[in-house]
C-alpha cells in the first residue's frame, strides 16, 4: 500500500497549503446573495434537466461566465453525469485557466471522480489565486472530512458559510459540522422559514429533528460501554452468512456483518421480541431503492455483543422483505471507537482499545467508549490522530459510515468502499 501512502503525503503537502491561505479569509467580505433565475429556480426544485438546459443557453449567450458553467457543472454532477461536468469544466478551463471559481468546479469533479489526492492539489490552485470563494472552502471542508479531519472541516465549513450562507449546499454541511445542539436550532429554523422544502425532504428532516431533541433532552440516553473489558473476540456465524450473536434487551439476535451499513438495522420482529418502543419516525434507504415508510428509531436499555455491554443505545426498525433471511444487519461503525481487526480465517471480529489521544490516560480513553459513527458532529471537533504504533497502517479515507480504499488496478487509481458482505471485488 506504499501507493496510499504516496496519495496520503500529497493530501498532508496540499492541506498545509490550503490552511496557510486559509488563514487569511478571514479578511473575506461575505458574498451577496445574487438574484435567483430561471435556471437557478429550477435547480432548487430539482428540475436538473431544465436547469442544465438553461444554463447552456447562458453560456451559448456569454460563453464567458463562470458562474453559469460552475452551476452547470453542478447540476451534471446532480443528474450523476460525472463526464459532462469534466468536458464543461474543461471546456471553460481552455479558456480561463487562471479562474479561482471554474479550478473549485474541477476539484467537486475530481471528488466525485474518486480522486481526492488530485482534487487536492486543484483546491490549493484554486486558494493560491483567491482565498475568499467560498466553494473552495467548502471542497477544502469535504476533503477534510474524508481524511478524517473533523476539526479543520468544521473551520472550513464555517468559513464557507460566512462567505455564501445563502449556497443551499454550503449551508447543509455546515448545519452538519456543528455539535448536535447547534444542529437542531438551525435545522427547526429551516423548517420553520423554508417553505420550498418537499414533503419526503420535510419529514426526512423532521425525523432527524426529533431524535437529536430525543437525545438532548434525555442526556442519561447516552449510549455508552458499562462492561468492565474493552477488549473482545467475537465470533461470527458462518453458516448465517457472517453473522454476529447480539443481545437486544437480552433477546438472542443474529445481525449480519455489513460494512456498507450504518449503526444496528433490526427487523419489526426482532424489535417486538424484544420489547423496543419506537421515539422516532425515520427514513430508511440502502435497503431496497426507495424510502421504508414503516421504520423507526427504538431505544435499547442493553446491548450485549460477546463480552461487551452497551446501554441505552439507539437502532434503527424496520419491515423489510429483504431481511427475512437475517434478524437485521450491523455496521462496522458501531465499534467506530475502538481497533476492529476482521479475522477471516478465525471467523472472528477482535476489539482492542484504540491508542489513547494525546494528553489522555488509557482509564479515560476506555471510560469514554460508546458506539458511534459520523464524528463530524461532536461537540469538540479533534482531527484525526495516527498513534506511533499505527505508522506502519495503510491510510484510508472514510465518509459516514463508509471505508473508502485507494486502489490502482492496472495501474488505474481508484477508491473502493469496503463491503464485507460481498464475495466479488
């Protein structure tokens, strides 16, 4: 993995550029918010067709503006047509290769090409020629937050913000770079002022709303380790196509491996026997193509995975087909706070502490376990710590609850998310 290594030097080389220029946004005016047209109308209504067709006709009038092609590009990469914004992006490039807004457009492309190592370096282009646009401050932010980087995210963001807190975009992930309790204020805010929310947004929103409120006003309902070891080796089922033996308030379970979830997915059946009250409606995706209208968020008053008890922790419910074969599913991101090693050929899942951060004892460090995934939204945002013992690790990038590897397969570099559940590469 020398070759991640190399790609992980080139984003420590470029970060350290970027925060240097950085620093000095602080002298930024903040960007007027300009008058929304036809095309920018429809983007916001989701009409990407028709805003891209606008947008054209913009650029066929002022082939010029880079605004135009900036938003053009946006709304390719929101139709998921990842060749267009490149050959637009390019196209103005040719033109303008000194343009700070068009260098920010080809980083968004080259993100969402899979290569943040290049996305980068074109970033720190686009700071080096003017620090104050405040999309280059949001892909600086996105970036961050891949390679783990909470805090310089959250700065980033904020910074984005300060600039454009009027970009749609730019306002969702500083809303979500905030500590939980900052978090609910603006999102009731945005359901209270934004009267262009759809409804399947409004009640996506609203189930966010109402857990965070669920976990704020109920702080004992903090999910947290109150087994003495935080050391474990938990075998999986392998005739139950890798499956873990969970307790859910001491009701037997068998949660499948999925390194592509998120947190403890668990069937209505499972939450029945198990006496679960649900607290939330929410909006399950990834198991099927649409939104599971019956799911929830339940409480556990206790979770028992081999040695290890958890308390008061949160699953997601839900009445699914597709789960008939297991009793729900069990994200990697649940044991996001400690050292998790896969051992294939002792069919095993083993659970050491995680080297504790500078300036913590080990006591505290393992006093502080909890299940938890996405640390974007801690109240004190740290960025990512590589222990002395970890120097030898492959470097990874990590969005969510997913593990992002870079690979070069003939020499064609590339990330893959780690899917345990799968049997093909």
């Amino acid at each position: 993995m020398g070759m991640a290594w190399k790609w992980a030097g080139m984003w420590v080389v470029c970060a350290a550029q970027m925060l240097a220029v950085s620093a000095g946004a602080a002298s930024c005016a903040a960007v007027k918010e300009p008058p929304a047209g036809a095309a920018e109308t429809a983007y916001l209504a989701a009409d990407y067709e028709k805003a891209a067709g606008l947008y054209r006709d913009a650029l066929a009038a002022a082939p010029g503006d880079e605004q135009a092609r900036a938003a053009l590009v946006r709304v390719l990469l929101r139709e998921q047509k990842v060749a267009d914004a490149a050959q637009a992006v390019a196209e103005g490039l040719a033109k303008d290769p000194g343009s700070a807004v068009l260098l920010t457009a080809r980083a968004e492309v080259e993100l969402r090409e899979g290569e943040p190592w290049v996305a980068a370096l074109t970033a720190a282009a686009a700071f080096r020629i003017d620090p104050c646009e405040a999309r280059t401050h949001l892909v600086v932010g996105r970036l961050s937050r891949l390679n783990s980087q909470y805090k310089t995210a959250r700065d980033e963001f904020a910074v984005a913000h300060a600039l454009a807190p009027w970009d749609t975009e730019i306002h969702a992930d500083w809303i979500r770079s905030l500590p939980e309790r900052e978090q609910v204020v603006e999102l009731e805010r945005g359901l209270a002022e934004d009267k262009t929310i759809n409804v399947e947004d409004r009640s996506r929103v609203q189930a966010s709303v109402d857990a965070i409120r669920r976990r704020l006003d109920d702080p004992q309902k903090a999910c947290r380790l109150i087994s003495t070891t935080s050391i474990a080796n938990i075998l999986w089922d392998p005739l139950v196509y890798h499956a873990l033996d969970v307790k859910l308030n001491h009701f037997v379970s068998k949660l499948q491996i999925d390194t592509g979830a998120s947190g403890i997915l668990i069937s209505r059946s499972v939450a029945d026997h198990a006496k679960l009250k649900p607290f939330a409606k929410t909006s399950i995706y990834g198991v099927g193509d649409e939104a599971n209208p019956d799911s929830y968020s339940a409480y556990v008053d206790s979770i028992q995975i081999g040695g290890l008890e958890f308390r008061d922790c949160t699953v997601e419910v839900i009445n699914d087909k597709s789960l008939q074969r297991w009793d729900g599913l069990i994200g990697m991101d649940v044991f996001s706070k400690f050292l998790i090693t896969l051992d294939y050929h002792k069919k095993r899942v083993k659970l050491d502490p995680l080297p504790p951060l500078p300036g913590e004892d080990s006591a505290s460090s393992v006093a502080a376990m909890e299940m938890g995934n996405d640390l974007s939204g801690a109240d004190i945002a740290t960025n990512r710590y590589m222990a002395p013992e970890m120097k030898d690790y492959s470097p990874i990038y990590r969005e969510g609850h997913d593990l992002l590897v870079p690979v070069a397969l003939n020499h064609t570099k590339g990330n893959y998310i780690v899917d345990f559940t799968r049997k093909y590469f």
